[in-house]
C-alpha cells in the first residue's frame, strides 16, 4: 500500500473546495478486515486500473477506506480481524507509489470535477498552484505537460477516485484517460463505482491492464458473517450465519442491518430464518439506493421478471412484452450488477435474492386480474419450453385448470421432488368445488405442485380431495386415475422419509400395469403377494409402462440409498428406462447417483462418463440440480482418486462438499468432513467422502486425521442394517490406517469376522495384509480369498485389484516369480482399461520391485508399467524423498525415453522401431547414458537410475 498524502487545499479560483472530498472517507466501526481483498487491492494497484465494481451497499467505499486506513494487507492478519479505532490513516513507504483520494458527487461536471482532479493530483505530486496541474479541464499542451510532469516523478501516483459512476458525462473523463495513458505507468487509478463507467474498459481488460473486483469477491464468507456479528455483540451457531450468508448472498449492507438488528432479538436464529428483503430496514435500503436509481423501464422489467426464480431474454420478452428484453438483461447484469448471469447458452439471469423478496412483495400489490395473466404467460412460456414443474406452478397461480391438469397427467414423473432444498412458493388459490368434481386430475396436480414445493400436509388434502371424485370416473380414466394417484402417494412418502410405505406405495404402483408390460422385480420387503418377483425381462414397453418402471426403481433406489446400500444395478436400469421413456429430469437423478457408485465399484471409465453427462445438464432445466452435482463431483472425487491424481480429487471432492452443503469446507479439512458426516441427509455420499478425504490425509501423512474420520463415518453407518458393503469398505480402510499406525491388535479387532462365510472380501483382503505386515504370511496366503474365482468377478475393481496384488507379493516371496509376473500381468488387464493407478501407486514398497521385474520380464502393458514404477513404492506418510544424486551431465529428453526402455527385454533394434530411430542412433544414446551414470551394463544403468528416482 502507498504511503496516503496529506491533503492540504490550496486556495484556486471559482468556488472553495471541500478537504472531505480529498479525504479518505471514515470507514463504519466496528470495522472488520478482510486481508483476502486487501491482497487483492495491493496486488491490483501494482498495474493501471483496479476497479471495484458494485451496485449499492456492496462495501467498495468502506473496503477502499480501510486499505488506505490499515496501509495494506496486514502480513500475519487472519481473515475477519476486527480492527481497532485509529486515527492514524497512513502507513509510511518510502519505495512505494504515493496515493491521494477524490470522492465524486452528482452533478460533478467537467469543471468541477477537474477542480478537484487538479487538488488530488497536485498534492500528490507537490505541484504548486501555478504548476502543470491546471484547475479546470486542460488543453492538449496541459495535459501533455502534466503527463510528462507525472512520467518524470520519483514515486507513482495512485488516484483512488470513490463513486466514479456519478460521472455522467463521457467527456468529463478524456483528460484522466489520457493521462493514463501517457504518463508512462506512473499515474495509477484504484476506482469504486456501480455502473457506466465512461472510462475503455473493454481495451483496458484485454490490454491486461484492469485488475476487476465484483460482487462475487466483495461478497463476505461465512467466517466474515461470524466475524462481523461478533463484533456487534452476537454469537451465533455455524449454521444459523451460513443461513445469514445465504440468505444475503454476502450482501456487506444487509449484513451489518441484520448485525444491528439481530442483538435485540430474543431468538435470533429463528428472526435470522425470516430475514428477507421485504423487511422495513431492508426495502428502505433497496428502494432508496438500488430502485431509485433505475430508468422506471429498468425497474418494471425487473419487478415483472421477479415472478421467476430466474429468467432469460425470451422469457422476459414474454412477460414484458419488450423486444429488447435480452439487451436490457444484460445490461442490469453488466453495467449495473443487479442480476447474477448463469455461464449458459442462452443466459439466464438471476436477482440478488433480498431484491427479489421486494420485487415480488411489490408484484402482490398489482390488480389481481394483472398478475394472474402474467402467470399465465408464465405457464405458455414454461409449457413450451419443456419445463414442467414450473408450468404446473404458475398454470395454478394464473387460475388454468385444465392446462394445469394436462400438464400433471403429460409430465407426473418429472413433477417430482428428489432434493430437500426450500422452495419458496406461496399456496395457489385452490380450484373451485366443481373443477375438482369435473376433473379430479386437477387435484391432483395441485397435490403435486404442493408436494414440490415441500408442503406434505396440503399435498395430502388435495389427495383426499380427489380420491373422493375418483369413484364416478370411466373405467379407462378411473385406470389411469390410480395410477396417478398411487404415484403421488409414493413421491408424499419419500418426501416423509416413510421407507416403509415407499416400498409398500411402489408395490400397489407396480400392480397397476398392463399385464402385457415387461416383467419387473418387486420392491424387497413389499408385502407378501404384492406382484410378480420374476426379473426384469429386458428394454421396451408402452410408455405408461416406461414412465412406472422409470418413476418405481429411481424411488426404490433412493430409499435404498438412504438405508446405506449402493444399489449400483438399479440406478442403472432406472436410468436407461428414464432415458428410453424421454424423462430428463428422472434421467439426471439415476445418472448422478450411477454415477458415484460405478466409481466405488471401480468402473471408473462409465462413472466419470456419467458424472459427466449429469454435470452437463444446464443449470438453467428448471430443476434444483445441488444434489446431483454433489453425487456427480463426488463420483469423479473418487474417479481420480483411483487414478491416482490427489490434485483433481481433492478439487472435486471440495465441490461435492460444497454442494452437499458442507459450510467453508476445505478438501484438507477434517474438521468439515465431521461437518458433513452429522448433518448431511444423504448417507452414502457422506460416508464415501469421508472415505476420499481420509485417503488424502493418508497420502499426506495424516494418519490420525483419515482414522478419525473413518471412526465418525463407522458410527454414522452403524444403524443402518442395509449398510454392510459400504461399513466394510469403511472398516477395511481404517484397519489400513491403524496397520501403517503399528497398530497391528486394534486392527486385527477391528476385522473380527472377517473369514467367516458370507462376510465381505474386502475385509478377508484388510486381515491377509495386517498378517503380512506382522510378518506371518503363511496366515495371509490362508485368509486371502481367491480374487480369480469366478464369484470374484463381482467384486469391486479396486478390492479385486488389491486382492490380487496381495498374491503376487505372496508368490514372490515365496520364490515364484513367474506366478507373481504372470499375476501382475492379470492384474494390468483389469486396471489399465479402468486407469486405475492407486493400488499399484500407493501399495508397500515391495510392488516397487515387482513393477521393476515385471519390466525386465517383459509385459504387454509397457508404458503403464514404466510409469507406474516411477511413481509405486512412494512413501504414504508423506511425498516421495528427493533423487539420492545428481548427474554431472544430465541426461537429454531422448536419452530418458531410452533409459525407460531399457528397463524392458526390448533389444536396440526393437527400441529402434518402437521409436522410428535408426539402430545406430539407439546404440549412440546407450553409450551416452552409460557414460553419464558411470555403467557398464544395461541392468547396471537401469539399477543407478532408479536409485537417482529418473525412472
């Protein structure tokens, strides 16, 4: 941070300035520092322009004043220290650039805000009155003198300009433009503003000249919300600020409005749960500081698009009836910052959501006749545009019954809810008596739209409206009627967490198909005699059977999920049926799901291809999505765990962890996967998180850390009787934990049961290993199941793979090479097609020197070996130990692709081929490498470069 000018206003013509403009404004107390975007502001003055773009109440005032205040970032400030009160705004460098303030006000015309440009400008650099700085808008000579006065100066000058946007005519700026330019880097601008700036912006940014700093950035992090309640006198649990946060979106304004009120209420977190933008300090801040300011167009067309949760240009035109909705859009998202554009094609927008409570408190005051035909144009729109769910709301809303009924009817298996997230979506005014008589379906609708929305009790009335029409209704629709009705049943169920009526709802759905439709599995525990319990005979069907085969197993799939199974093969087959039934949003809830539990079994190839294929969902489909894309990321957590890649597992596990609602969870921090493990509703994915995480630990040498995670993922798994795979899974991985802790008692406890008949292979695997590293192989070679059985096949790919690499190290110590490399070998043509890389790359140092013999032997699987010989046998407590030496020559690039193939039974000549070289040009580099690592032999130059960690 510059050293701050003292500011002293000389006397100049026209009327006197004021010394607060040139002062840099008081910052509000308590003042809490937010290091992160002090780094970033220092970082940004280094270079032309910073600016600091926001609408109102976003803090660009307040942060500029407290840079300049606190001199810069503080070096060992923790986030979210509260700053005590100083007088002294000054912090003395005698190298850096030296820093003035301008505060801009309406009405500053070009003269005037010259006038003040002139005084900033001049005590920065010491000019005296009559100097280069001219005190009204300069002539061309002025401003090429005074850019040269700049250019020519011992310190840069840094202008921090506040408010800049209260500019409004473009001239006004021509002469500081031009100064920036030619002043040679010596004049610096630090700008705060909201929205239409006159200054190039686009050639500045693509110059790289323009360091930006938006809401995104200016938005506060959970640990800041704390912070600044703390330093008003309130202490709050972890989860009530994480609900502040999100409920402001980090908004600085409404933050400390909510810390000022919060303190006089006698349960705060529950007036934090109401906390909203249409309370009196808030709707008071939004219309005075962010409405007023609007063209009455701009604000119409955001008051009328807040009827959605989001919006794009052709849905805004359908509203607004402008044909330039689109432009306009994206001008309150760009310039003015009121809308958040989602990265689509096309893009959609969304309203900051404390704007969005106003906008829609004002929609309620329209005529009622008024708001009814917007939600009808709502409902075409959304009808139109294949998005069920919000049709059938706003088809309710506008009072369109029987559109509303067609859409239930048409679309039930997408009407569906499959997360927990609120939805924030008033009751509809119910039909009136004799709709429901005339079209029960109706009803129905509105139990659906109910249920969405996560009102059971409603959506349980509207069912027993209907049921009691369902009786009058011709055979065919009475049919079909049932069905509807049993599959609302089922969805009320699964909201209420009633397993058991699930299954029992999914069997009485079952029975409604046509007998000609495709054999179908019943739901375990269903009652006695419910349907047929012949398999699934294969694809094909009506659509109405399709649509129950889809809708059935996806909800069987997720209570069975939700009882701790990985019903792997059921998401699969719910998810082609969804597919071949052109259901998109059953489709995505199967796919995800499919998705994490292919990685777990270790087809990783379809897993990550499934999480791919839900991840490009757009977000924009009319559908929560936060679930799928924490099973979709957590799958490709695990994908790359597998493959060995610790960097892109980590980075996937924080976003599933971010999606599973994980609050300031970092992918090294156990402490927020405890977090996840108490409060997520979603088991299996916890646990398997959990399970990533420790694994990381482990590879960094955290031992303690990953077995107090998997201890806590244990006891969340232990009431769940359907939860045996994934508890061995969990109890095999911390049993390798506490072994490579030299607890060798507590692991073996760990495993009791393990050989008996029926218990899971993984931990028969887990015991063999604990017997070969308390030195008894004869034991292990007795425990290890028989991975090449034909049973085994239906093992997960990573146990199988450990199962069998367990052996070879077992043979080759036994003194049967040949059976170790012909296991070896098997165990390459499971793992290479898969990537799978961990168990070879993490296993003990003895794979080490297999994968080095198995090279020598020669082997089909050539460059997977080579690299994984560079990088198995690493060190699990922490990174691999440097090379033992250094060469005094080093080898070229060719010379190390030849070193590797010398590790194999590969002569020159067909090294040669293999590379398209010419023998002698092979022979060559031989020599050379031998020269350099001092050998005389191959085995010799393999031996001395594996020692120096070349290959």
């Amino acid at each position: 941070m510059p050293e701050q000018n003292r500011v002293r206003v000389e006397p100049a013509p026209g009327p006197p300035l004021l010394a607060s403009r040139l002062t840099p404004a008081v910052p509000p107390e308590p003042m809490v520092a937010r290091p992160r975007l002090l780094r970033r502001l220092d970082e940004g003055s280094a270079g032309p322009v910073t600016l600091l773009a926001a609408p109102a109440g976003w803090g660009k005032t307040t942060l500029l004043a407290s840079w300049v205040r606190l001199g810069g970032a503080p070096p060992e400030a923790e986030p979210g220290t509260i700053v005590p009160d100083s007088g002294d705004l000054s912090v003395p460098s005698a190298a850096g650039p030296v820093s003035t303030w301008m505060s801009v006000e309406a009405g500053d015309d070009s003269d005037r805000l010259w006038a003040y440009l002139a005084a900033a400008l001049r005590s920065a650099t010491g000019s005296a009155q009559d100097g280069p700085v001219p005190d009204r808008p300069p002539r061309p000579d002025q401003l090429e003198a005074l850019a040269a006065t700049l250019a020519a100066a011992d310190r840069p000058v840094l202008l921090i300009l506040d408010d800049l946007h209260r500019v409004a005519e473009p001239a006004a700026l021509t002469g500081l433009e031009f100064l920036l330019r030619h002043a040679e880097q010596r004049l610096r601008l630090v700008i705060g503003a909201r929205a239409g700036l006159h200054l190039p912006l686009h050639r500045l940014r693509l110059a790289g000249e323009l360091t930006e700093i938006g809401p995104d950035e200016l938005a506060f992090t959970d640990d800041e919300v704390a912070d600044l309640l703390t330093a008003h006198g309130s202490v709050l649990p972890a989860a009530a600020v994480h609900r502040l946060r999100e409920r402001t979106g980090g908004w600085p304004a409404a933050l400390r409005i909510a810390a000022l009120a919060v303190r006089g209420q006698s349960d705060p977190e529950r007036w934090i749960g109401q906390f909203g933008g249409d309370q009196p300090e808030i709707a008071g801040y939004l219309h005075e500081e962010v409405l007023a300011t609007l063209d009455p167009a701009e604000a119409d067309l955001l008051r009328r698009t807040a009827l959605v949760d989001t919006v794009c240009a052709d849905l805004a035109e359908a509203l607004t009836g402008r044909a330039d909705a689109g432009q306009a859009l994206a001008d309150l998202a760009g310039t003015g910052g009121l809308l958040h554009r989602q990265d689509t094609r096309p893009p959609w927008y969304r309203c900051e959501s404390l704007l969005a409570d106003l906008l829609r408190a004002d929609l309620a005051r329209l005529p009622a006749d008024e708001l009814r035909g917007l939600h009808g144009r709502a409902a075409d729109w959304y009808a139109a545009d294949g998005r069920p769910a919000d049709a059938l709301r706003h088809a309710l809303a506008a009072g369109r019954w029987a559109l509303a009924g067609d859409l239930f009817v048409a679309h039930w298996p997408e009407l569906t809810r499959y997360d927990s997230d609120p939805v924030h979506a008033p009751a509809p005014a119910p039909p009136p008596a004799e709709v429901i008589r005339a079209d029960p379906e109706v009803a129905l609708a509105c139990a659906a739209e109910r249920a969405y929305a996560g009102d059971l009790p409603a959506a349980t009335g509207h069912l027993h409206a209907a049921a009691e029409h369902a009786a009058g209704l011709p055979v065919p629709r009475r049919d079909r009627f049932l069905r509807l009705i049993t599959a609302l049943e089922l969805t009320v169920a699964r909201l209420a967490d009633d397993r058991g009526e699930v299954r029992a709802a999914a069997a009485r759905l079952l029975r409604t198909r046509p007998p000609q439709a495709t054999p179908t599995r019943v739901p375990t525990n269903a009652p006695a005699g419910a349907a047929s319990s012949a398999p699934t005979a294969g694809g094909g069907g009506t659509a109405d059977d399709l649509d129950l085969r889809a809708f059935t197993g996806t909800a069987l799939g997720l209570v069975e999920l939700a009882d701790g199974a990985l019903p792997t093969a059921r998401f699969v087959r719910a998810r082609a049926t969804a597919r071949e039934a052109g259901r998109p949003r059953t489709e995505l809830v199967d796919t995800s799901r499919a998705a994490l539990l292919l990685a777990v079994r270790g087809e990783l190839r379809a897993a990550e291809q499934a999480a791919r294929d839900a991840l490009g969902t757009p977000p924009c489909a009319g559908w929560s999505g936060r679930l799928d894309c924490a099973y979709a990321y957590l799958a490709l957590a695990v994908v790359a765990l597998l493959r060995d890649q610790p960097e892109e597992a980590t980075a996937n596990l924080a976003l599933a962890l971010s999606a599973l609602g994980v609050a300031g969870g970092r992918a090294g921090d156990s402490a927020a996967g405890d977090d996840v493990l108490a409060a997520c509703g979603e088991p299996v994915a916890a646990v398997v998180a959990a399970l990533c995480r420790a694994q990381l630990h482990r590879d960094a040498g955290d031992l303690a850390a990953g077995q107090r995670l998997l201890v806590r993922a244990r006891e969340v798994l232990a009431d769940r009787p359907s939860a045996a795979e994934l508890t061995a899974l969990v109890r095999a991985a911390e049993t390798e934990l506490r072994a490579e802790r030299g607890d060798l008692d507590s692991a073996r406890d760990l495993l009791a049961g393990a050989t008996d008949e029926g218990a899971d292979p993984v931990l028969a695997v887990a015991l063999a290993r604990v017997q070969l590293r308390a030195g008894d192989a004869a034991a292990a070679e007795r425990t290890l199941p028989d991975w090449q059985a034909p049973g085994a096949a239906a093992w997960p790919l990573p146990v199988r793979l450990d199962a069998g690499l367990l052996d070879a190290v077992l043979a080759e110590r036994a003194g049967d090479g040949r059976r170790a490399g012909r296991i070896l070998e098997q165990l390459l043509d499971l793992a290479g097609p898969q990537g799978c890389r961990r168990v070879f790359t993490r296993a003990e140092p003895p794979v080490r020197d297999l994968l080095a013999a198995h090279l020598d032997a020669g082997t089909a699987h050539f460059a997977l070996v080579s690299d994984l010989v560079r990088g198995a046998g690493q060190s699990t407590a922490g990174p691999a130990t440097g090379a033992a030496g250094t060469l005094d020559e080093p080898l070229t690039e060719r010379e190390l692709t030849i070193l590797r193939y010398l590790q194999s039974i590969l002569s020159n000549v067909e090294i040669a081929s293999e590379l398209s070289l010419s023998v002698n040009t092979v022979k060559t580099h031989v020599r050379n490498i031998y020269r350099k690592l001092d050998a005389t032999r191959r085995r010799e130059a393999v031996r001395r470069a594996r020692e120096l960690r070349l290959i």
